[in-house]
C-alpha cells in the first residue's frame, strides 16, 4: 500500500513538472542575441580584459547602435589603445562622416598609430570606398593614399601601392612602372610589384616586364611568366617554361595560369601535362584546371575535349595515388569528369555511346 502511494506521488510530481515545463514560454532568440551583442561589447570595450579576450569578442557584437557606434570611435581615437584594438572598433562602425574623418585623420598623422594600423585601415578603407561616394570624398581619400608611396614604413607603403593601383591611379601606376624600367628604387618587393602591373593589365607595360623573365628569383620570374603569358613576343619561352621539369614549380604554376588566360593553343600542351602521370601532381592539376576552364569560354574540337575528358577519367581512377597533391588532384578529376558529361554534348556522346 506504502508503495502504491510512493509511485502515486512521483506520478504526481513528474505530471506537474511537465504542467509547468509546458506553460513556460521558449527563451526569446532575439532576447538571447541582444543580450549576447550586450556582454561582447561590454567585453570589447574593458580595458582591464586580455587584448585577446577583447578581439574574441568582436564577431558577436553584431551591428552597433548609436551608443556602441560613439564608443567604438572613442576607442579608436584612443593612441593608448593597441593598433589591433583600434582597428577592430573601427571596422566594427558604420561607414559615415565621423568614421570616415577619423580613418583619415589617422592615416594623415605618421605618428598615431604603427603598421598594423594604417596599413589595415589603408586596404579595410579601399574596400568600403565606392564609386557612389561623391566626387569630393573619393578625392580627399585619394590624396590621404597618395602621401601613404611615400611612408618610410614598408607595409604602409605597399598597401597603399596595392590599393591605387588596383583602383588604376596613374600616379601610383607610373611610379612602380618607372622603378622597374629603371630596376632601381622599386617602392616595394619586386615579386608584389609585377603582379600589381599585371593586376593593372600588362599590356601596359610589357617592355618593363620583359627583363624579368629570366630572373634568378624564382618568385619573381613566375609572375613574370603570368603577367607576360599575354605578350606574343614572350609566350614561347614561357610555353616552354611551363613544360620543363627541371624550373621551381613555382614558375610553372604560374606560367600555366597566365597561359591558361592568353594563349588559344593551351590544350595543346596543357592535355598533355595532364596525362604524363610521372608529371607534379600540382602541375598536372594547374593544367587540368586551367583548360577546363578555358573550356567553359572558348570553342575547342570535339576531339580535343574527348582527349582531355579521358586523361581526367583516368586520373579520377588512379589507385596509386598516395601523395597530398596527388590526391587532390584526383578527387577534383572525379568531379569535373561529371561536369564534362552533363557539360559538353561531344563528351556526354562519346560516354553514351560506350
């Protein structure tokens, strides 16, 4: 009888507790989020916190309303603070005339702030910056990156060559142009400043380019190689370049992905490459990847596709394959072996008819 009343009870208890579970509402995820948006900012903005706890803080503070935005300029403004903690608040604040006038402000001074500051604020400036800013904005912002050629401090300057001349600035264009001519007094690592000149269009500067084919830097040979892949003159050695075995891998990787981009006999030897399984892995998957995607934008015969469609097949196959490099190559083989034939109706026919 005891018993009976004992499982009564517990029968009781378990029914109210599932009574009052039942009735209570489900927390609120946009209570929970604000809250959670509360307790980073709160942390991002103590002073007595490790820098490092601070910046964990920074991706949940979300989007700051105008208190926080206030606060996040005022830490910003703060020389005391680290550049890293500095930068965060501002990239974590909207794009206005304050933030805006502060980000120059501080670019304008050589003294507040070090490299990790400017050069951040530099690049984090060049992405929100727009062509709808007006004219006025977009001249102020051009002249604050304009004294940055000059900054004595190496990462500063190239991040300020890396935005003018992406941005196409003719003077930033003609200053690093001039260098190479010269090769002498080149602003900034040779290797950066040949991609910035292909980044530019190298039709534009070919004859300054040219000399640096041979480089001994294999560094700087290979983006001579990319940047040159569109110079007629240059395309045969660098043709050349790609296929030899005994050049840094380096410079064939990236005379494969300049001539993947320019030169309408690619698959002439890039199938090739693809096929020659004593060949790098790296190589072989520069090759493949570059033709196929010169497949996807230039016209090709059916049996040049077919060729290329049965190398791919056969690396996809490949058991042998042990190493890293290997191995992607041929899990990314599999994958576009089925593009191919849902892709290329020449493909998918000679697949069908097998």
């Amino acid at each position: 009888m005891r018993f009976c009343r004992i499982l009564l009870a517990v029968v009781a208890t378990l029914s109210l507790a599932a009574i009052v579970n039942a009735q209570t509402p489900a927390a609120d995820p946009a209570v929970l989020n604000r809250e959670a948006q509360r307790i980073a900012v709160q942390t991002f903005l103590d002073r007595t916190r490790p820098e490092k706890e601070r910046l964990a803080a920074v991706p949940k503070i979300g989007f700051p309303d105008a208190t926080t935005a206030a606060s996040l300029l005022a830490v910003a403004a703060d020389r005391t603070e680290s550049d890293a903690i500095r930068l965060e608040a501002l990239k974590k604040h909207r794009f206005d005339d304050k933030w805006l006038d502060l980000v120059l402000k501080i670019l304008d001074d050589p003294n507040d702030g070090g490299e990790l500051l400017d050069s951040g604020l530099t690049e984090h400036l060049n992405r929100r910056a727009t062509f709808k800013l007006p004219a006025d904005v977009r001249q102020r912002i051009q002249t604050t990156w304009r004294k940055l050629l000059d900054d004595p401090r190496d990462r500063v300057r190239l991040s300020a060559y890396r935005v003018l001349v992406a941005n196409h600035d003719p003077v930033a264009v003609n200053r690093l142009s001039e260098s190479l001519r010269r090769q002498s007094g080149i602003p900034i690592p040779l290797d950066e400043a040949i991609e910035l000149l292909d980044l530019n269009g190298p039709i534009n500067h070919l004859n300054v380019l040219r000399p640096y084919l041979i480089h001994g830097d294999p560094k700087v040979r290979a983006r001579a190689a990319r940047a040159l892949a569109a110079d007629a003159q240059s395309r045969g050695s660098i043709v050349q370049m790609a296929n030899d075995p005994q050049l840094a891998a380096e410079v064939r990787l990236y005379a494969l992905r300049g001539l993947a981009r320019e030169d309408e006999r690619f698959g002439s030897y890039a199938i090739a490459l693809v096929e020659n399984t004593r060949e790098d892995g790296d190589v072989r998957f520069a090759a493949m990847h570059g033709y196929a995607g010169r497949l996807n934008y230039n016209r090709s015969s059916a049996e040049e596709q077919i060729r290329f469609a049965l190398a791919v097949e056969r690396i996809a196959a490949d058991q042998e394959i042990r190493s890293e490099s290997a191995n992607r190559l041929r899990n990314e083989a599999r994958k576009l072996l089925e593009h191919l034939k849902v892709a290329f109706p020449s493909v998918k026919q000679f697949y069908d008819a097998r």
